[in-house]
C-alpha cells in the first residue's frame, strides 16, 4: 500500500480517472513540478481531499497546525533552510522520534534530509500548506528575536543618559545593529500573520509584544525589561519622532498629522480615542483585579469586627448576672 504512487491512490479511491491523471503526468514534465502540486494548481483536486487520500491510503495522521503550540526549542532542531526548502516543521519531538509536519508526504528526499541533519527518526504527519507557512514564519522568526536579544544583552553596556540616546540615533539606524533586528523580526512577523495593529506593553519585570490578527491579540514574544528603551528609541527612530522626548505623548500628533495629509483626520482621531479608550478600560481592569484580593480580606476584617462589636457587649452582660 505504501509503494502506491500518488496517481493511483486518486484512482482507487474514485477521485480522478486516468485519464485525468495522464493529463497531469503530461503537465508535470514540462514543468519539473511534484505531481501533487501540478493537482493542485491545475485544481483537479482541492488540498482537503488530497490530505484525506494520503491520510487513509498511507496510514499518515493529519495535524492542525493553527491549533498546535510549537516550542520554540524546536526551531533549532530543524534549520530554517531546510523548512522552507522542503515545506516542513518539526512540531515536537519525543525522545529520539521527530514528528513532522508536511505539506508533502511522500517527499522522501525531505524525510531524508531530516533524518540525516537530526540523527532522528522521523514520524511524518501531514498538514495544510498555508498553515505550514504560517507555522514556519512563527516558529523562525521567534527565533530570530531571541538571538537579537542574546545579542543586545551581550553587548549592553552601562545604562546610557538621554544624551547617550540621542547621540547613538545615527549608529541605531544601521541594519547590523541588535536592537534593529530585534524590531524588524516584530515587523515582519506582523506582516507574515497579516495582523492589523502591534501591542507593546510595558510591564513590572519585562516588555509583553502581541499582535492583532482577525480582531484578537496573540502573544508572540517577552522581552527583557532592560531592553524596553532600546526598543522604543528604535520605534521613535523609524516614526521620526524626538527619542529624547518622554514626558510628551507624540503618538497622537504623528497620528493627526497622517490623517491631515491623507484626508482622513476624523476617522484617525476617532481611531485615537478608541486606542486611550480601550487603554484606559484595560488599565483600569488591571488596578481592580489587584485590588480586588485586598477589598475581599478587608470585608472580611471588618465583618469580624461588627459580629465582635455585637456580641461582646452581650456576654459582657451575662457574665455579670
């Protein structure tokens, strides 16, 4: 069953005649592509039902990978140029077993490639090929954020002054530096999962980034609380904006100033108020889940003090008859 070629599964299970299949075969020559993708983008198949062929006729389990949480220690199992070269990730690995994600199963030149660079058995699962990209994009450039950071924690030096900042604008915009690859990844990992806004929010012990996608915001990355003005001062570089100024908010004059010269102020300064509005619910959520706890003990404090109050007048006087 397992020496079946892809045509003859089509056939048997009632998908495709031959005839159907010969045309591809035919098509396939003359461009060099695998005959699953000729397939496809001739649409005599659509992905679902090529998945569910491979999946019954090979025996190969199926993976979702938009519900799959990939560590990303995987990353550095298998390399980005074979990911991307062969369409693969390498979702988890169990002892000496890697189980892997592909687009194409009866790739053997892939399963072979990771085997070899691994040292590992691989267990092939099949998968959807956009969530494949996805996945990919994910997984690589969280790990290109990660060396950014190493690499800005390495080279740190003392705490700079404002006036440090401002002379180090200038060497910040050179693309060797860690802290622009640091943001650029942020970047391009917004435009590769297609979210429409990028979240930085400062916290007590580090710097949470979420992205929006589809209207809900995923955590990508935490970066290091000593890193945060690195971050914004490349922020303020790229938008243009003063990085020795702090106690100005200069979000919203950039912002007008882009809705004026697009001629869309309104609907930019409602989308303004609707960011502070939203901030400001959020920050205000925040202070009432921590304040709640205390509230609760000091409820309880002073319900124990009014039963006192009320009842020890009463044995006082019992005492005393």
């Amino acid at each position: 069953m397992k020496n079946k070629r892809l045509g003859e599964m089509l056939v048997d299970a009632g998908i495709l005649s031959e005839k159907q299949i010969e045309e591809a075969i035919a098509l396939q020559k003359n461009s060099g592509k695998r005959l699953g993708t000729i397939l496809l983008e001739n649409h005599y198949i659509n992905e679902t039902q090529l998945i569910e062929v491979l999946r019954i006729q090979l025996g190969i389990d199926f993976i979702d990978l938009n519900k799959t949480k990939i560590d990303p220690y995987m990353a550095g199992v298998v390399s980005k140029v074979i990911a991307q070269q062969y369409r693969v990730v390498a979702f988890r690995k169990e002892k000496n077993v890697i189980l892997l994600a592909m687009k194409d199963p009866l790739n053997f030149r892939a399963l072979e490639t990771v085997k070899q660079t691994t040292k590992c058995k691989v267990r092939p699962y099949i998968a959807y090929s956009e969530a494949i990209d996805r996945a990919i994009s994910v997984l690589y450039e969280n790990e290109g954020a990660s060396i950014a950071i190493a690499q800005i924690e390495a080279e740190k030096e003392s705490e700079m002054t404002v006036e440090d900042l401002a002379q180090k604008k200038e060497q910040d915009q050179s693309s060797s530096e860690p802290t622009v690859k640091l943001v650029n990844s942020i970047l391009e990992r917004e435009i590769a999962e297609k979210a429409s806004d990028i979240h930085i929010e400062s916290r007590e012990n580090d710097v949470l980034v979420r992205i929006r996608v589809d209207g809900r915001l995923n955590r990508i990355l935490t970066i290091p609380k000593s890193l945060q003005e690195s971050v914004i001062s490349r922020l303020k570089v790229m938008s243009e904006m003063n990085i020795t100024e702090h106690r100005v908010p200069q979000v919203l004059r950039e912002m007008s100033g882009v809705g004026e010269k697009s001629g869309e102020l309104v609907a930019t300064l409602k989308t303004i108020g609707d960011y502070y509005i939203n901030e400001t619910d959020y920050a205000v959520k925040s202070a009432l889940d921590k304040l709640e706890p205390a509230m609760l003990v000091l409820l309880a404090l002073f319900g124990k003090f009014i039963v006192v109050a009320i009842y020890l007048p009463m044995f006082t006087m019992y005492s005393l008859m």
